[in-house]
C-alpha cells in the first residue's frame, strides 16, 4: 500500500494548491480526483470557461454595436458561430486543465483518478474509473471536494431545458428567452453571455435586489446597467414552479403582493447558488463532522472534528470562491509543516464579472450601519475619468468607505471597467490597514481607470476630489 504524509480528495483550486504547497514543504503528496481532467468547478466548468465566454460575447457585442462609434466599419453581417465559440472555450479549459496535470508532475505529487471514500482516518479507498480499487495510507487527509450547483426542491433539472450553470456553458444553440432563476454573480454572469449574443434574458430573484450580499449602492448601479442592457428583472419574485412543455418552460412565481406571475421561454438557467458536494466520501467512518446545510465543520485552522483530517475551500463555511479555497489550501500546507499561517476572511475580494464589472472588499455600508461604526464615504464616477470617455466605459463609481476618526479604510466598493483587477489595489491597501489619505497620497498613473480609486480616496479623506 502507498503511503503519503498527506493526501488531498478533490483537485480544485483549493486542492491543487494545497498539494502543491504541501510537496513544496518537503511532504510525500497524493491528489485524488474523480474525473479525468484535474482543476475542479474552477477550471471545468466555473471561472475559467464563465470567463471565456464572457471575453467572446463581449467581443461580438462590441463588434454589432461599438466598432461603429469608433470609426470601424465592418461590411456584411456579423454572426455568432456559438459552436466555434464553445470550442474555443474548451481549448482554454483544455489548456488550463493540462498546465494542472504540468504542476502535479513538477512537483512530484501523485495523481490518483478516481472517487476517494473513507476507510478511516488514516486510509483512503480509491474507485477508479475502470472499476478497480486502490488504497492508500496518509498521515494527515485534506477534504477539498468543493460543491456543485443546488436547485429548489420541486424543480427538476433535465438538463436540457431546464439547466444549470455546468449546462450553459455548452448550450448547442442560443436560447430565445433564457429565464434565469437567481441574480447572483453566476446568473448574471451567464444571463449577461447570452443577453449579448441574442436572446432574451429575463432574471428572476427572490430577493428585492440582485448580488444581495454586496454593497447595495453595487446593486443598484448594476441593474441600471444591465436593463439598458435590455436584460429584464423580476425582483422580489419567489419562484413556486418550473414546468417544461416541449421546447417550452413555463415558470410560476408569486410577485411581493402575492400574485402569480408567469414567466415562458425556451431555457431555464436555475442559478440559486451551490451546495457542498460529499457524495460518497464516507466522512463519517473518519470520525469528520457537518454542520445542518451539509458543510463539514472545521475549526479555525480549518480542521474538521477528525484530528488529521482538515477541509478547505467550497465544502466549509465561507465564500464559495476560488482564491477563498487557494489560500486555505496554502494555509492547511503551511500548518502541517509547523508554520503559524493566517487568512484575513475580511480581505477576501468578491468580483462579479458582468460588464461593467463589479468588485468589492471589506465592510459594506450596510455591514458599518448594522455595526454602529462611525464612517466616511467617498465616492467618484467612472464617466469623469478621461481613461473611461476614451474607451466609452462610463458607467459605474468607486466608493470607498473610512472610519470617521482614524480614516482607515473599512470597505471598497466598485463598478465600472477592469474592477475585477483594480480592486486588487483596495486588498493590498487594506492589508497594509492605510488610510484613505495613504490612497489619496500615492500616484496613480494617468490615464487609468485606477484614477478613480484615488479620486474616491480623496473624496472620503475630506471631501476633496479633484475632477468633479
Ligand atoms: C459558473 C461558475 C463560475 C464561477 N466563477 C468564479 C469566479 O470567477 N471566481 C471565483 O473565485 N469563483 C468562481 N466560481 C466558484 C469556484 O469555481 C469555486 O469556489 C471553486 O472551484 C471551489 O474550489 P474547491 O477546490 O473548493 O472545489 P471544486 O473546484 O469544486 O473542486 C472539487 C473537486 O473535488 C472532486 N471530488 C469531489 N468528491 C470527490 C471524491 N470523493 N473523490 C475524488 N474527487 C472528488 C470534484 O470532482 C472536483 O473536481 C464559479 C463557479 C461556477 C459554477
């Protein structure tokens, strides 16, 4: 039997990491997954394809509508070949996948392909794939097994017509009316990819806003957009059925004064989040424990009630993030070796996608008001950025939120082009703990979008923005 000083189930971003870090430390490392392209949700069918997709929608969009306003004109129709798209986007993840596989292998970590279930504590039983079965033996185990799309209990997915976000991804035709159940990050994301290429994309949420967990100065400015984007929003909508008939889906929700609304088209992308996925692992006969929802528990090094076993990433509380799950997979590797690691969870950046892109880090208004601190906000519009009228990305606004007396910066708050990159600025600054008069001090090279994080930074530190 071989055996390993640490073994990971799952090869997301969070086990990958993990193993990679582990054999970095000098540590004997084995990595079991269940299919046969490693890099989990992340790599398959999450970050990497969503993102594909939405650099070539956002391609042909600017093509049919924005090449003209620039001055280049493109005779003849443009088409969408949505075949060819999709496979390009599989040639990315294809790419992305074997550069995982590249990594392993550096590193000297051995890749098991199969389904890891519990022996004990310290054994793994592994089903592969040609119906054999292995076992091995590791001092310590890390569960990195991720989650997968969750649905409404009377909704049936066919998968066809009634989807996930795994389905959309590798759609064989574009919908005529995709209803999306949901405006969270993924259905936004994806309602956003088809609203561009041609259909008609209706967003049905329960709640009174979309991305409900952002700050709601993000929301708003959000569903301004997106409407003149033509996407349609049912807010404040709770779904009670979804029906197909045909080629139709027919979906019944009840509006907030309790009447019935009927929504019909030809897809259904249900995106009502993700749950912890641990089919067939057999946690318990290690002794691992899980909370009510079905996440394992874990203490606040990430180890589960087992005292070699540790989980990471989608399967324990927290964001459902790929750079959530990379950093506990650095730091469970890090703890194992002795060290004395550490995740600020409040420095975690939540992005959303869309164009324009939406990003934030740290304490919402909401979060500062609920909590009863004393806070400043500064706020600056994308439109007065000369680097935002050269490209015609306006929209949006960077918000930055202070404490009132030490000026340290609570919260960041952005929509508006490249966000998803700027708001790296907002982490690093808030890590070092400046103040918004630090931000405001520092050069910011002109003309960038990043002018408007100093601009807002100057408008919280007191008032004094220099371009409105
Ligand atoms: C459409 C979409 C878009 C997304 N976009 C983003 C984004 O832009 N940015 C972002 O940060 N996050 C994004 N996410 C979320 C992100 O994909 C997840 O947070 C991340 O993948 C979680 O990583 P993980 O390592 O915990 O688990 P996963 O990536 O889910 O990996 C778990 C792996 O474990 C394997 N496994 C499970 N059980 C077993 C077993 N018993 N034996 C062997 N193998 C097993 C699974 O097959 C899987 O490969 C997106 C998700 C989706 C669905």
């Amino acid at each position: 039997m071989d055996q390993y000083d640490v073994a990971i189930i799952g090869s997301g971003p969070g086990g990958y990491v993990a193993a990679i870090r582990c054999a970095q430390l000098g540590m004997k490392t084995a990595i079991i997954e269940k299919y046969s392209t490693l890099g989990g949700t992340c790599l398959n069918v999450g970050c990497i394809p969503s993102k594909a997709m939405l650099d070539s929608s956002h391609h042909y969009e600017d093509a049919t509508k924005h090449f003209e306003e620039h001055g280049i004109e493109i005779p003849g129709e443009i088409k969408v070949n949505l075949e060819k798209m999709i496979a390009r986007k599989q040639s990315v993840v294809d790419q992305t996948t074997k550069g995982i596989e590249f990594l392993m292998d550096k590193n000297k970590i051995t890749v098991y392909e199969g389904i890891g279930s519990f022996k004990d504590a310290t054994h793994i039983n592994i089903k592969k794939n040609d119906g054999k079965t292995e076992e091995i033996e590791a001092k310590n185990i890390i569960i990195a097994t991720g989650s997968k799309p969750s649905t409404l209990p009377f909704i049936t997915l066919d998968k066809e017509r009634v989807i996930t976000s795994t389905e959309a991804l590798k759609l064989k035709e574009i919908p005529k009316h995709m209803i999306v159940i949901g405006g969270g990050v993924i259905g936004l994301e994806l309602g956003q990819v088809y609203k561009r290429l041609g259909a008609e994309v209706t967003v049905v949420e329960y709640m009174d806003r979309i991305i409900p967990g952002m700050d709601a100065a993000l929301s708003k400015e959000l569903t301004k957009v997106m409407k003149k984007q033509k996407v349609k929003f049912a807010l404040s909508h709770k779904v009670k059925s979804v029906e197909r008939k045909g080629d139709q889906v027919i979906i019944k929700a009840d509006d907030k004064k309790g009447q019935e609304v009927v929504f019909e088209g030809d897809y259904c992308l249900v995106a009502v989040g993700r749950k912890p996925y641990t089919d067939g692992l057999n946690a318990d006969a290690a002794g691992v424990k899980f909370d009510e929802r079905g996440k394992v528990i874990v203490d606040e090094h990430l180890k589960t009630s087992a005292d070699n076993i540790y989980a990471i990433g989608d399967v324990i509380k927290g964001a459902m993030l790929a750079h959530k799950a990379e950093e506990e997979g650095t730091l469970v590797a890090e703890i194992l070796a002795g060290q004395k690691p550490h995740i600020d969870y409040n420095l975690i950046p939540g992005v959303v996608y869309t164009w324009p892109e939406v990003a934030a880090v740290g304490k919402t208004e909401e979060e500062l008001k609920e909590a009863g601190v004393e806070y400043k906000a500064g706020q600056f519009p994308m439109r007065a950025l000369g680097r935002a009228r050269a490209s015609m990305d306006i929209d949006g606004f960077v918000k930055i939120l202070a404490d009132k007396k030490t000026d340290e910066v609570l919260g960041v708050h952005m929509i508006g082009a490249r966000c998803a990159d700027l708001i790296a600025e907002a982490v690093t600054a808030m890590e070092f703990r400046a103040s918004a008069e630090d931000i405001s001090r520092m050069s910011h090279a002109h003309p960038t979008y990043a002018e408007a994080v100093k601009e807002a930074a100057l408008a919280a530190t007191d008032n004094r923005a220099l371009h409105v």
